[in-house]
C-alpha cells in the first residue's frame, strides 16, 4: 500500500491535469501571506533517526508569477548548519538569501531542520542505504511537502514543486528528486555528492564511479515513477575553491540526470553569471534546456547566498546569489507548467460626439479567443466595465459623460482567464475647458525584475514585456536589465524617447 503522501501527492497532481477546462474572465487572486519567517514548527514524527521535524517556512504577500498559483521550494541546509541559525539566520533573512526571490516570485519556502545527529554533524541521511520513501528523512520531508500541497491556503502549484541544498542538503535534494521525479519539478544541488556514494567518498571521487553509477542509483530509486524524469530539470553549481566536496562531482552529477532524462543533448556555450559564475545548459532533442551547472571561480565549500546573504559558517554573500539564478533557471525552463503567452491588445482608441464617449479596441490571443475586454475611462465620469465586448474587436459608446479632461486604458481577457497588458487611451477632452496637456516622454533604466514591480512592465511566460507596446524586454530577472521610455500614459516602449 502507497504511504499517504505518496497517494494524495499523486492525486493533486492527477487533479491538476485533469480538470476540465472552465473559462473564465479573471483569475482568483491567491490569498497573500504575511510575507515574514514563521516560528519555528513541528511537523512529522521521525520514526528512524528520532525526533520530530521542525523548522520554518516564508508565505509571501506577493501574487505568483507562473499560472496564478505558488510554487513550493525545500531548502535543506548542510551539514553543521541548521535552518534558524544558517537558512535563515532567526528572524531575518541573512543566511541563503531566500526572501527576496520569493517576494519576487510569490513562492514559498521550506527550511527544516535535518532530525536526530545523522553522521554526527546534523546532516540528512543522503547516504543511507534504505531510500525508500517511508523511512527516515525521506518519509518526513515528503509528509512536509504533502501538508502545504493538500493546504489551499498557500495554492501551491503541484507542477511547481522544487528542492535545493548545500552538501549533504545538496545531496539530499538530488535523493529526493530521484525518489520522487513525479513531485519534484526541478533540483538545485549545490556542492552534493551522488547517490551510491559513501560519507567517506565525499572529498575524491572513488575510482571506477561514474555518472552512469550515479544515474542507475537514481532510476533504481524511482522505481514505478521513471516516466516523470521526462519533465523534470536540474541545476548543479559548484566552486573551484571547494576542497571539502570534490569538484568533479559537479559535473558529473548533471551528467547523471541527463542520462535519467535520456536522449541526446546539446552542449550550450558558457555565459557568466553575476559574481564570477560560468553557466554551461544543456539542450535535449526537443529544444528544451535539461540542465544548468555553473562554476563559480574561488568559491570555497558554502551556499552561494549573494549580496544580503551570511558570510559565515559555509555560506558565501560575496560570490554568486543562487537563490535569484534557481529561480530563474527553474521558472523559465520549467516542463510541467504551460507558459502560454497572453492575450495582446493590438489598438484601443477613443472619440468624441458630444457627451458621448465612443471606445474602440482589438486583440489577438494565440492560445484561444477574446473573452472579453475591460474598459476603463479616468475623468470626471469615470467608466470600469469588464463587459465591453468580446471577439477579435470591439466598439462601445459610453453616454452622458461630464465636460472634462479623460484618459484610460482597455485590456483583454483570453478564453483561459489571461489578461493582457493594458492599452493606453491617449487623453482627450469632453465639451469646453481646458485641453489635457500634452505628455512628455521620459525613460527608465533598470532590471527587468525592478520595472515589472515599478509597474512600468508585466510578466508572460517567463519574459517582461513594456506595458502598452507589449514589446519583449527578455527574461524577467534581476540579472537582465532594459530602458523603457514612456510615451503615454500607461504605455512603454524599449529604448528611448521618439
């Protein structure tokens, strides 16, 4: 008989692809967070090593970003470390450096404390040769995963399910998503030895060990769930400064997940990564990126926490801000989730007979149709109407409107619930008075992530697009920067002003 987690786990995720397709014209927002640490919990009942689980997790006040729902990521410390005094340094968030990627990303996040003294520093049991998913850590950290899947308060995603860590964290979450591929959409191993390793392998890489050693442990501990490996995806990040976990097995562990992925890959070229990372991706035969593994040049053995992170106790705030480049990594290569792009207004316009306000817009929508379109009108009589219209195109007279100066915006809604950026209505007058003054155009240069939050730019499929123009600006993260001039109002072009 499957253990309980296991069973409602799958059933979640049967759930989410299962149900019938419902059209809507808004998405329900999820509810917000206190977007603070929480106490210290007490989770599950440790019936191998002893204990009970414990630990803290983040519930953010921002809204997600990927299909309206929260993704969930397990962040196992190392050994010698614990959750309250190194993932999150008490109540602030010094230590990894998790807070500021899930405010961006409306995630939440998991730091449980490893229960018992597993090899006598704290440890989780990566190297234990019982991996079944009813013992030991495995069984508390997949009850854990279950308590926030099966809470719809957090409208957490079962698509959007991750785990990282550090060394024996690190190797843990290599273990984990091994056991549990139909759980685990991505992996984030930061300096992890591979499974069939021992605890005294950890600093040389035994002879005759291979990646293939490592991806048959791995199918093994799959079992009956091999199939999900075809969705899932892994980063591996390492420095070359580490000689407490051998550095070879960096790229040996994402060596391994490609062989448990199958198929034939091609080797991307390396791109530097902020705070002296180099990133080489691997592409399958669909096109779609596998895995990460990223050098990081004199990184000693330490989670590489970036800027705002601890610099203390095998934790880096001066290398690179993994946290920001996971996310990123796991969001926009992410295979389980459908990151279809938005509806796209393509014209709005507004004229003027009289008191009567004509208002006119179009879209297209590549996923499906226009379900409707939202007409709001700034003056002294304001219009919010969610019922403008529908189809390819529209046109709506709006009656009786007071003399004065007004503007707006018209924004569509596809079949599926998206909504599109808005378009900008130019401003015009109604009657007599003084006309609306004319715009002038200035610019704003920052990262992507800094002007979705500035307002200035939304989020689809992964990639920032200038609100109004809906011109892409690249991937929406904190590496990738753009400058946005402002031509209307409401409206963003990328570059500068005309």
């Amino acid at each position: 008989m499957q253990p309980f987690y296991r069973r409602a786990a799958q059933a979640a995720i049967c759930l989410a692809l299962s149900a019938p397709f419902i059209p809507a014209l808004a998405q329900t927002p999820v509810q917000a967070g206190p977007g603070a640490w929480s106490a210290n919990q007490i989770w599950a009942n440790d019936t191998t090593h002893g204990g009970a689980l414990n630990g803290y997790y983040y519930w953010p006040a921002t809204a997600p970003v990927l299909d309206n729902k929260r993704a969930l990521v397990l962040v196992l410390h190392g050994c010698a470390q614990t959750a309250g005094g190194d993932v999150i340094t008490g109540s602030s968030d010094a230590g990894y450096n998790w807070k500021t990627v899930a405010d961006q990303y409306g995630a939440v996040i998991l730091a449980p404390n490893a229960t018992g003294n597993v090899y006598s520093a704290h440890c989780w049991d990566w190297a234990a040769a019982n991996r079944s998913r009813g013992v030991g850590h495995n069984a508390v950290l997949l009850d854990l995963i279950n308590r926030f899947l099966s809470n719809p308060q957090y409208a957490i995603d079962p698509k959007q399910v991750y785990v990282t860590g550090l060394s024996a964290g690190g190797a843990k979450a290599m273990v984990l998503g091994c056991t549990a591929p139909e759980i685990f959409a991505g992996l984030g191993i930061s300096a992890g030895p591979p499974p069939g390793v021992t605890t005294g392998q950890i600093a040389l890489v035994p002879s005759g060990y291979t990646a293939t050693t490592a991806a048959n442990a791995c199918r093994a501990m799959a079992g009956a769930t091999l199939d999900h490996f075809a969705t899932q995806v892994t980063g591996v990040i390492w420095g070359t400064g580490d000689y407490t976990v051998a550095q070879a097995y960096g790229p040996l562990d994402a060596a391994a997940m490609r062989q448990v992925y199958g198929g034939s890959y091609t080797q991307g070229t390396a791109t530097s990564v902020a705070g002296g990372g180099s990133d080489v991706q691997y592409t399958d035969a669909n096109g779609k990126v596998r895995t990460s593994q990223v050098t990081v040049t004199g990184l000693a053995h330490a989670w590489p926490a970036g800027t705002g992170g601890q610099n203390a106790n095998y934790v880096s705030s001066t290398k690179v801000n993994y946290p920001a480049f996971i996310m990123d990594f796991w969001f926009n290569k992410n295979l389980r989730v459908s990151q279809a792009p938005a509806p796209v207004m393509t014209s709005c316009s507004a004229s003027v007979s009289g008191s009567t306000v004509s208002v006119n817009g179009a879209a297209s929508f590549t996923q499906g149709s226009i379900a409707g379109y939202r007409v709001l009108l700034n003056g002294p009589s304001p219009v919010d109407d969610n019922a403008a219209g529908s189809g390819a195109g529209f046109s709506k007279a709006y009656a009786n409107r007071a003399d004065g100066s007004y503007g707006g915006s018209v924004t569509a809604i596809g079949s599926n619930g998206q909504t599109s950026s808005a378009c900008a209505i130019p401003a015009f007058q109604v009657g007599t008075g003084t006309p609306p003054p004319v715009f002038s155009c200035t610019t704003s240069s920052a990262s992507n992530y800094a002007h979705v939050q500035a307002g200035r730019a939304h989020v689809s499929g992964g990639y920032a697009l200038a609100n109004g123009s809906n011109q892409s600006m690249g991937l929406y993260n904190t590496f990738f920067t753009s400058t946005l001039a402002q031509t209307a109002q409401g409206y963003y072009i990328v570059g500068s002003c005309p």
